[in-house]
C-alpha cells in the first residue's frame, strides 16, 4: 500500500494542493492551497487558497491531458504585468497532492506539463495547462516545403549561434524601433531573430526582430515597457529559412531542412509572371 492509500484510508485526511511553477527566464515560484505556507524539497509553497484547479482526470488512454487553473493576482506571486508581459508564457508546471500536517511525506504528483493560454479577467486570472501527451498531436514524419524546417542554432541546423549573437545597448526608443548605440549592424543580419533583455523593467523577456538596418532594430511588437537609454540587450541573428541565405551568409546549405528545388502547388508563383 503506498503512502497516499495510507493517508486516503484515515478517517480525516489533511491535504493540499502545490503548484510548481518554472518559467522559462529561470525564475521558480511554489503554491499552496493550504492557508499557510508550505516548504518541501527546499522550495517554499506560499498559501494561494484561492488558486484552484479543474477536475484532474488520469488514464491509460491517449486523449490530451488539459487542466485549468484559476486564481486571484497577487502582488508577490502572479502579477497582471507579468502576465502582460509574456513571462509567464509557456512555463513549466506541476501539480502535487500532499498532506499538510507532514509536507513532503506525502508528495504525489498529479500532472505535469506547461502553460498554454492564459487569460485575465478583472483581478482574476485563467490559464490552460497542456500535457505531455498532447506533443502527439505533432506530426509524425516531415512534410515537404521549400523553406527549412529546422530552428537556426538547433540540433538541426547544427549553426553555432554563438558567432551570430552581440550584445548591445539601447541608444533611444520609439514605438517598435530601437536604435542601437554604436550602430555597426548588417541590415537584415537580425530579420526573424530574437531579442532578449539583459537589464531594463523587461529583463529576461524575449522579443521578435522585424527587420533591421545598421543602427536600427524594428521589432514585431512593441515593448511592454519603454526602454530606457544604456539598457543591455542579446541580439541573435535570424534566418528566412530560404536556401540563398542558408548557404551565402551562414555557409550551411549541407544541413538545410528543406526541399526549394521539389515541384509543389506553387510552381507557377515562383516565378516572374506567373499566374
């Protein structure tokens, strides 16, 4: 009989639900359903009574895990600004059921998996969790397509993203364009590659880069927060996925994943004049 079928036989039982939350910039944070603060395997579970989760249904069949998860916005735990501001965006998390008059001794675990949407109402908060097994959803073979399918710097691609990446520093900033102190860019160098704030209110956020010119960044969206003059930033150099760039700026054309030269529906629009 294991430990959980020994608590659950007791005529009173004394559990509680804890969430483990990782994001994705490093930053892990433990809730408890309990009215006062748990500590187990040295992570501290503060009282959140007021975050529940959706009926949690286990099996042996294939259909995807999913769980919602409710809560108030707390100023220490989950706040609407990091919510806002995409931090919480595909976290890690963990569901456990323990008992909490011996935290730990009981320490059985739910489900696991990572945030999906997350919407806010009011001063309230709703997001989906999506489980392992939803990643059967993915296809199970590669289709063709003209462009590459890998991630530039993955194990596909197999480019060393470590000479394409530079730090630099915001020179002034306006809506979606940052201009960079000191200039020195290739345009286009860091069109469809990222950028990640090092210091700055947005610290740790990852952004999309449009386009680029020698001093100048375009981003896909604007910054939650308005970046300050002499904030740091990663900027790391993107790829159009087309097999001219592939080989001419990043000499890898031996590992691209695609098929630009295979006849397909757009045939005809490949070309100047067609129709």
């Amino acid at each position: 009989m294991s430990a959980l079928d020994v608590v659950l036989a007791q005529d009173l039982a004394c559990l509680a639900f804890c969430w483990r939350l990782d994001r994705r910039d490093g930053v892990t944070i433990g809730l408890t359903s309990h009215d006062r603060d748990l500590s187990v395997g040295g992570v501290l579970y503060r009282a959140a009574p007021g975050l529940v989760p959706s009926a949690v249904v286990q099996g042996t069949g294939l259909e995807p895990e999913s769980m919602d998860l409710r809560g108030a916005l707390t100023s220490d735990a989950i706040t609407a600004t990091d919510l806002e501001a995409g931090r919480w965006d595909g976290a890690g998390l963990r569901l456990y059921l323990t008992e909490w008059t011996a935290p730990g001794s009981v320490w059985f675990e739910l489900v696991r998996g990572e945030l999906g949407a997350i919407e806010r109402r009011g001063d309230a908060f709703s997001a989906e969790m999506r489980g392992p097994v939803a990643v059967l959803d993915r296809p199970v073979a590669p289709e063709t397509s003209p462009g590459c399918r890998a991630t530039l710097g993955d194990g596909k691609c197999r480019v060393d993203l470590a000479l394409h990446r530079r730090f630099a520093r915001v020179a002034s900033a306006s809506g979606q364009s940052i201009d960079i102190a000191g200039g020195g860019m290739t345009a286009g160098d860091y069109a469809f590659g990222a950028l990640r704030w090092m210091t700055g209110p947005d610290a740790g956020i990852v952004q999309d880069i449009a386009d680029n010119d020698a001093v100048r960044l375009t981003l896909t969206d604007a910054s939650f927060s308005a970046p300050v003059a002499g904030a740091l930033m990663l900027l790391t150099a993107g790829c159009d996925k087309r097999i001219d760039t592939c080989s001419a700026r990043f000499g890898n054309a031996l590992n691209f994943r695609g098929e630009p030269y295979l006849p397909g529906n757009d045939l005809l629009t490949r070309y100047p004049g067609g129709n």
